[in-house]
C-alpha cells in the first residue's frame, strides 16, 4: 500500500494533469477510455491541491500511471507513463533514465 512519501511535488502533479489534458489526442485511446483518463486527471487534481496526506494523490497517480502503461497506446503515452512514475518515485513504468 501507500507509504505517503511520492518523490513528486504537488506543481509536478498538476504540470503532469495538464499535459495528459493537452495531449489527449496523442495518447491512443478510445473515448470511454479517454473520459476515464480525464475523470483521474481531474481527482489527482483535486487530491494535489485540497489534501496534506499524499495517500489520495498517490492512488490517483497510480491510477494515471495504469491507464498510461496498460491502455494508452499514443505516440506520447511513454513519455507520460515516465514522467508518472517518476512523481510517484517507485520507479515501475520508468522507461527512460
């Protein structure tokens, strides 16, 4: 389970939710998966700005980071699925060094 230490900061967390929002179009998806992707965005969101218990922003992100690595299929969702991983900091779904 979460041990309430993500290696990102809550402005990494928000930069990260407006990039998936930007690049929708480039992340592969169907438009149920896409409305999936954007209702965790908007949650991770919320949890970033509103809490002090990085729990719930962990279990968006991990969230996030499912959709990117298991479901995506653009030609960015790598990157986001990196750049993901990285905030949370457990290194799963770390494609580039």
């Amino acid at each position: 389970m979460a041990d309430n230490s993500i290696a990102g900061t809550a402005e990494d967390v928000l930069s990260l939710c407006r990039a998936l929002r930007d690049a929708t179009g480039l992340l592969g998806m169907t438009s149920s998966e896409e409305a999936d992707l954007l209702g965790r965005v908007a949650l991770a969101e919320q949890a970033a700005t509103t809490t002090v218990d990085q729990t719930g922003v962990e279990i968006q992100l991990r969230a996030l980071r499912y959709l990117l690595v298991e479901v995506a299929d653009g030609p960015i969702s790598a990157f986001m699925a990196d750049y993901a991983a990285r905030i949370i900091g457990d290194g799963i779904g770390r494609l580039f060094s």
